[in-house]
C-alpha cells in the first residue's frame, strides 16, 4: 500500500504529533475550509437543556466548549476528553480565560473512557477521522450516554462526486501529513451497531458531515 494511504497510526504517535500542533491548531480550520457556525449546529444537534451533563470526546484545544458550556448553563456539566496533554493545556487556558467553571477537563484514551457519571449527550467534534480505534471509542461514549440521548459526530470527508474523485490523492495526502486524519473513514456502520436509525447533515459539497444518532429507551 502507497504511504500515503496509510492511516494505521497509534495513540501514541496522536499524542506526539498534536504536541507540535497544538499551538497552530486553529489554522487548519482554513486549510481544510471548516463551514462557519459547523461547530455551534454541531451542538445544537446533541439538543442539550440547562442542567445537562455532556461529554466531548477529543475537544483538542477547546474550541467547542463555549457552546457546550452555555448549551448547559453554570447548573450543567461539560466534560472534555482528549489525550494530548498540549491540546489539554490550551483547552484549559482558554478556560480559565473565559471563567468557565463548569468544565472538567480529562486526559484520557477514549477508547477506556471513565466518567463520574452518565450523561445527556456526546458530541466527537473534528477526531473520528483520526481515532486509531473509533468503534471501541463509540462503545464507551454510549455505554455513558443517557437512554433517549443523543451522540453527535461532526467531521470532514471527501466531496461529492467528481470533485471527490479528482481531489482525493490530494486530500488525503494533505490529511496524513498533518493533522492524522483518515478522510475515508465514516462512522455510519459503527453507529449502526448501536442505533438503528442515523441522521446525516452534509456542507460543503459534502466535505463536512454531522452525524446524530438516538440511544434507545
């Protein structure tokens, strides 16, 4: 298989790369043409009340957690999981910035995840294309989601159509060589394992996709 191809990096190799890409992490939200307000709908999405607890799995440097946090109120809870103690840190500064108080920040593989409690919804934002083992991270993420919550991914993947055919080397390669991800990789039949029924937003031309899913009663 073309190096290029191969996304068969370890936790270990994540945690070591973001260490030099947390400082310039925002940056790529440019270079890979992130929709403005993709975030906030994201949240909306997980349809958070006031006095809800809600996880993010891999919330890097915090770029989410103003919008979880007012999703939830000062009565609510945010917990934010990553396993780069550099996105941690920036996380926590940005926290500390803003007087969030109501956010617990945990470095943590997602994959063995361990919470105080369960919670009312789980958002994976811009890090299923780059979790070595997603499934297994999906499985801890609802083993903690409240029955009648919902779990919601946003993450970007290849266009539509001819755009997606022509731009994939290129994508890909771009993908690889910074910041980890697998734009191939797509979380429909892992959450099927769990939910029957998924919904799926597209933007972009197809290059950004959230993705909901119900825990059942």
């Amino acid at each position: 298989m073309q190096d290029w191809m191969a996304f068969n990096h370890d936790l270990e190799t994540v945690r070591r790369h973001y260490r030099w890409l947390a400082p310039i992490y925002p940056f790529f939200e440019l270079v890979f043409l992130l929709p403005r307000g993709i975030r906030s709908k994201a949240v909306e999405r997980v349809g958070l009340s006031t006095g809800d607890k809600v996880l993010e799995i891999g919330c890097g440097t915090g770029r989410n957690l103003r919008y979880l946090s007012a999703a939830v109120g000062v009565s609510g809870r945010v917990y934010g999981v990553d396993y780069s103690e550099a996105m941690l840190r920036r996380a926590k500064s940005h926290c500390e910035k803003r007087g969030w108080h109501n956010i617990a920040l945990l470095q943590q593989d997602a994959a063995r995840l361990i919470l105080p409690e369960s919670v009312d919804g789980v958002l994976l934002s811009l890090c299923y294309s780059v979790l070595p083992n997603p499934r297994d991270v999906l499985a801890q993420a609802w083993k903690h989601l409240r029955p009648g919550k919902r779990l919601v991914i946003l993450d970007g993947k290849l266009a539509n159509g001819l755009c997606g055919r022509l731009s994939r080397p290129f994508v890909i390669w771009l993908s690889q060589r910074t910041i980890l991800g697998d734009p191939m990789k797509s979380p429909r039949q892992d959450l099927r394992e769990f939910a029957s029924t998924l919904e799926i937003e597209e933007f972009n031309l197809g290059t950004y996709y959230i993705c909901s899913a119900r825990k059942s009663v």
